[in-house]
C-alpha cells in the first residue's frame, strides 16, 4: 500500500444524501478483485460522509467487505434509526427544548436542537469497530483518517485524524488538524447538523457538523499526504432558477434548504476552483522552480449526482414516520414544497436504496475516468 499513500478519498456531508457515496463507492468495487484492500490510504469525511469513511476505514484490509458493511446499513436504514421521530417523542423534544431556551446560557445543561439523534449514537456504536482503525494503520492498509465537525467555541476547522505515526498536527488560519483516537463522539458531532441536531462537547469544545466551518475541505487530505484527492459529493445538478417572479417571496423551508446546499456544496466547488488555479500556476513555473515552490500539484476527480434528488426524495415523504412528517407538513414541508431540505432528513430504506443505485450507475457511467485516475 505504500506506493498508493498518496491516494485519497473525500466524502463529503449531506444527511441521508451520503447514500448515494456509497453507491458510487460499490461501482469501484466492481473493478477490484476480491481480496483487495481499499485502494485510497487516506479517507477523509464530514458529516455523514465522516460516518462512511469510518466505515471504510474499519474495513481498509478488505474493501469489498467495507463496501457489503456500509451496504447493509444504507438498505436497512429507517428514519427512526438516526433519530426519534414517533409523534410523542418529537413534540416532547420540541417543548423540553424550547423551555430550555429560555434558561440562562450558564445554567444550560442540555443543548437545545429540533430533533433527538440518540439513536444515531447507538448505530454507530454498534456497527463500527473503531479498535480495527489502529491494526489497518499498523498493517499498511490504512495511511490516515480524518473526521472534520466544527467548532462553535473557536469558530474553527477542526479535522480530528487518526493515522501513521509520522503524520504531523497542523494550526492554520481557522483550521486544525488534532491527532487522536477516533470514537463514536467524533462522527457524532461531525454530523450535527446546526439546529436539527444537538452539538457535542469534546475535549472543552462545542462541535457541531463537520461542513460548517470548512472553509478548505481539500486541506485535512493534503496536510495527511494526499496527491491524487477522488471527492465524491452530493452536490445536485444546476436547475433553472426557482424565484424569478418577485412577487413570490421564498418560504422558510426553501431558505433552510437552500442554506443546507450551500453549507454542503460552496464551499468544497469554491476549493476546487482554487486548486485549479494553483495547478495552473505552478505549470508556469521551470521544475526548478517547483522544487522551491512549497505548493505541489494535487489532481482531482470530482463526481457528483446526475440528478436531483428532490423529487426522488418527494416520492418517498409518505414512507416518513408519523412524528416528523407531522413537524414538516406543520413547518410547510410537504411531497410538492420546493424545498430541499426533504432530501436530507428522510432516511428510510427504499429511499436510500434509489439514491445507492444512482450512485453505482453514476459510477459505471465513468468506470474508464475512474480506474484511469486510481490506476486501477
């Protein structure tokens, strides 16, 4: 694995959309033998994307095994599963937590969020085997893995990474790099996504999801080694634009969609973009000066959903539990809202089984790019 050190993989946030990740990870497994380990050293996530990299890195001595793991979860997936979502328990969570708010900040021994993601804790807990990231580092089949969330104390980036041991902490401008021992509270504040969720309080901080701070989401990858970067992203496919008309003013729900969009697309494009340049402008120079040059060339393959997922995730709103499709038809979210906040929060099976599929078909559709870039 040591020639492949320089490969690695971002996944990046998206709640429920992170199935579509795994679909177009399971499309390279088609290229690789059996027995073969993962074939990007370093993983780098946030958010849900955090969740499958951790799942891929518990499994880097065998990635078709990694890929079944991950495989069986997405396609057994119920909304109840990530959080509680029965009529009682959202409306008892919504008044504890509006109580809550009106207690003195000092006094407050409980965050406040709209929903309740305990049982997204005892998923991970149970499924993921943190113990095995430590003897796939030792062996070789891991280089490192970086979990970003946010720091709503400092107002940083924080990449927590578990790796080789000559894989150094970084501090730069509203970023660290923190080496530790990941466990479960790592990706659960990584996927706290701000106000649905609860953020966590880890080593004196309060963490919230992983996308909301990253100004540079390339960075944890290169500071851990990388080269070649593969990003698989949820990023939807441009649509005409929704509000021409002034006299229709957007509703809350499509804002709050549109904010999540933003949190989970921007600015990963926004350093891509500048990576490109940076490439461009080191081709200027004469490999003398490259070698002086303290940038370096980093080549990226970007995939990205072929389709929306909105209306997919229409189809699928009635299969939503009663508690939580109650909430959103009571916020003004509903199968014809255009709104894309839907395709976040609902992770029931048969949704999630459509978007792996788009995501293996994604994947075969840019088998040849693909195994050009990996050289695989």
């Amino acid at each position: 694995m040591h020639a492949r050190n320089h490969y690695a993989l971002l996944l990046s946030g998206g709640g429920a959309r992170a199935a579509y990740q795994l679909g177009v990870l399971k499309s390279i497994s088609t290229f690789l033998p059996r027995n073969q380990g993962i074939p990007f050293p370093i993983v780098c996530g946030s958010s849900a994307g955090a969740i499958n990299a951790t799942g891929l890195a518990c499994y880097a001595s065998c990635y078709h095994l990694g890929i079944r793991k991950l495989e069986h979860v997405w396609k057994n997936f119920t909304t109840r599963q990530v959080y509680r979502s029965g009529i009682r328990d959202v409306y008892s969570h919504l008044a504890k937590s509006y109580f809550r708010s009106f207690q003195s900040t000092l006094n407050q021994k409980q965050a406040s969020s709209l929903l309740n993601n305990e049982p997204l804790r005892r998923l991970i807990r149970s499924r993921l085997d943190f113990k095995r990231i430590d003897n796939n580092v030792a062996n070789g089949y891991l280089r490192a893995i970086s979990i970003s969330a946010s720091s709503y104390s400092t107002h940083d980036s924080i990449s927590y990474f578990q790796g080789h041991h000559d894989i150094q902490p970084w501090h730069r401008q509203q970023r660290r790099g923190i080496k530790t021992a990941l466990h479960s509270e790592h990706l659960m504040a990584s996927s706290a996504i701000p106000l649905v969720f609860p953020p966590v309080k880890l080593d004196g901080e309060f963490l919230g999801d992983g996308s909301v701070h990253q100004l540079s989401p390339l960075s944890p990858a290169i500071h851990l080694g990388a080269q070649k970067i593969m990003v698989i992203g949820v990023e939807q496919p441009e649509r005409a634009p929704r509000f021409t008309d002034v006299a229709h003013y957007p509703g809350s729900l499509e804002i709050a969609g549109h904010l999540l969009d933003t949190i989970f697309a921007d600015t990963l494009r926004s350093d891509l973009e500048r990576m490109q340049r940076i490439n461009q402008t080191l081709e200027q120079l004469t490999p003398q000066q490259r070698l002086q040059s303290p940038l370096k060339t980093i080549d990226c393959l970007v995939i990205n959903p072929s389709i929306t997922f909105n209306d997919m995730a229409a189809r699928h709103f009635h299969q939503m539990p009663s508690g939580i499709k109650s909430l959103l038809r009571l916020m003004g979210l509903h199968n014809k809202a255009d709104s894309s906040l839907l395709s976040y929060l609902i992770f029931e099976q048969e949704y999630c089984k459509e978007l792996i599929e788009l995501g293996f078909n994604d994947g075969l559709a840019r088998a040849e790019e693909i195994r050009s870039f990996l050289t695989i």
